[in-house]
C-alpha cells in the first residue's frame, strides 16, 4: 500500500521499566523470621543470640527516647494552649477596660 501512513494506528511505548522501592519494616520482618527459623532448627549459636539480643534492644530504647521527646514536646503545646485560652476567657470577662491599668502595672 502507498498510503499506509494514513492507515497507521498509534500505540503507545512500553518500557520495562521496574519501579524499586525499599520498605525498611518488610527487610526486618524478613530478618526476623530467617532469626526463628535458625532458632527452631538449632542452627543459631549463642554468639548470634546475643548479638541479636544487643540489636533489638537498642532499639527499643531508640524509640523509648523518640516517644519521651514528642510526649514534651507535646506537653508543652498543651500548656501554651491553655495559657492562651485562660489569657483570652480573663479579657472576655474582666472586659478590655482593664487592660490598660494591667499594661501600666507592669510597666
């Protein structure tokens, strides 16, 4: 045909392209299991136990440290946000009259 270009449908591209995506919690699933299996099989040695023993706690004390942090930091936001409103609820009953012998007062 002479006019094939008429007749052309497009199609899109492919690619083979694979996405790679690393998932830090599934790595340490898959670790822990290949753990148990050689702790049920008799395969692990003392050494390896306590190694894993020293690694496991370290975590857990890493996240005892990160929980304390945002637990102030938290606390803190709490107890700014009540000053404020106790600050406001005192100008709405007190009135706004007041505030200027309060200002002087403390100037």
């Amino acid at each position: 045909m002479k006019f094939r270009f008429l007749n052309k449908t497009i199609e899109h591209k492919r690619f083979g392209y694979t996405p790679m995506y690393y998932d830090e919690r599934k790595e340490r699933l898959a670790e822990k299991k290949d753990q148990y299996k050689k702790l049920q099989n008799g395969e692990m040695s003392d050494e390896e136990r306590k190694v894993i023993l020293r690694g496991n706690l370290r975590h857990e004390f890493s996240r005892a440290d990160y929980r304390k942090r945002e637990q102030k930091t938290s606390n803190m936001r709490i107890l700014l946000l009540i000053g404020a409103i106790l600050a406001l609820g005192y100008l709405v009953f007190n009135g706004m009259d007041d505030i200027d012998s309060i200002v002087n007062k403390l100037w």
